[in-house]
C-alpha cells in the first residue's frame, strides 16, 4: 500500500510540475502582411524589413495611446481567415507592461486602430481574467524541432482544429527557414483542450494562461475565439 501510495504521488508530481500557469498581460498580435502567403515566405518578411516596419507602426500607435513600454517579439504565425482559407504571416506579439491597467475599451480600441493603420482584417488580443483558459503554449525543453517538423506534429498528432491557427516562436531567426529551431508554439482559444496538447508533446513543459482572445476588426466588432 505504501508503494502504491508512493507511485500515485509521483505520478501526480509530475504532472503538476508539466503544467506551468504563466504570467498573465495584455497581449495584441499583430502583422502587415496583406496577401496569403505560405509559411516560408512568412519566414522571409520576417527576416526582412517589412518586420522592422511593422514593430515601428505598432510603437507608433502603443505611443499615442500613451502605452508603458512593453515586450515585443517576432513570430511565425498562421491563421483561417473569413473565408476560411489558412494563410501564415509575419507576426509582431505585444506584451503590455504588467504594472499598467488597461480597461477593456481601451484594449479594443488600440487594436481596432492597429487593424486601420497596418491594414489588416482583423488584430488579435489577448485579455487575461480567472475563468477560462484561452492560452495553451507548449515551451519545447527536451527537443526543438524545425519549423517542417513541428507543422508535421501538429497535422499527425493533433485534431485539425489546431492547425488553424497558431504562433511560432524561433529560437534564432536569422538561420535560414530549414534550420531554424522552434522555442515555443503557442494557441489561443478557449476551445482548446489542455490533454489534446499533452498527449501531442507529452516531453515538454505546457504553459496555461487563463483569459480570453478575441478578433478585433476594422469597423470596431469583435469576435471571441
């Protein structure tokens, strides 16, 4: 019995310790590609100045709404759009500063702005609260496959919903799109099953985030994921 009692602890320990809740902010993605284009090509504008471009168009817009400096990353991204076709994207993460509160109106109005100015259908943010897990991001500790080898992952061990969107995070960018390594692959929708992921990478460390994601368009409406 003590045995038994031993392993069930174990086995709980580790499963606890697989899951990490990470630290919550506001988050806004963002990107100035105005075609569909595949992942390579991606890979290209984001080495390349169209990137620099779109940080600057953002800290543009963060700046005249009086936004705290914040954290911005470059990643590889891909998502259905409204006609349901998928397409990949050079991407731009924003991290608000965790010590700035922002109202929700406010949020949305940013990314709405951010949505004009860069052209785009849609912005996606990410609002955190204490219901829902809207942020499942697995943090690749024990293997970082390639950009070809994770896409392979997903569409083989995976339920299709997820290959409609999600945002790839590159330990070093400026190595080629062959063998540049993924550090982290990160989904954002309430749909989301925690055990779908784990089951996928059952290795590496998945970061939990609870809050909520959403769609800002153009014309103001928004759209839950």
């Amino acid at each position: 019995m003590y045995l038994i009692k031993n392993i069930f602890i174990s086995i709980l320990l580790s499963l606890i310790t697989s899951v990490v809740f990470a630290s919550t902010s506001v988050e806004f993605f963002a990107s100035n590609n105005t075609e569909k284009i595949n992942l390579q090509t991606a890979y290209e504008k984001l080495t390349g100045q169209e990137q620099i471009n779109l940080q600057n168009s953002m800290i543009d817009v963060m700046q005249q709404n009086h936004v705290e400096q914040g954290k911005f990353e470059d990643i590889l991204g891909t998502y259905s759009m409204s006609d349901q076709s998928i397409t990949a994207d050079n991407s731009e993460r924003f991290n608000t500063s965790a010590k700035q509160d922002l109202p929700d109106e406010k949020i949305f109005s940013i990314a709405q702005e951010l949505a004009i100015n860069l052209n785009q259908e849609s912005i996606v943010v990410f609002i955190p609260n204490q219901s829902t897990i809207g942020n499942i991001t697995v943090d690749f500790t024990s293997h970082q496959p390639t950009i070809s080898e994770l896409v392979n992952i997903i569409h083989e061990k995976l339920p299709s919903f997820y290959n409609q969107a999600f945002s790839l995070h590159l330990t070093n960018k400026c190595i080629g799109f062959d063998s540049t390594k993924i550090k982290e692959i990160e989904w954002l929708n309430s749909k989301m099953h925690l055990e779908d992921v784990q089951k996928a990478f059952p290795q590496e460390k998945i970061n939990i985030q609870y809050g909520k994601a959403f769609l800002v368009f153009q014309n103001g409406l928004k759209e839950s994921l």
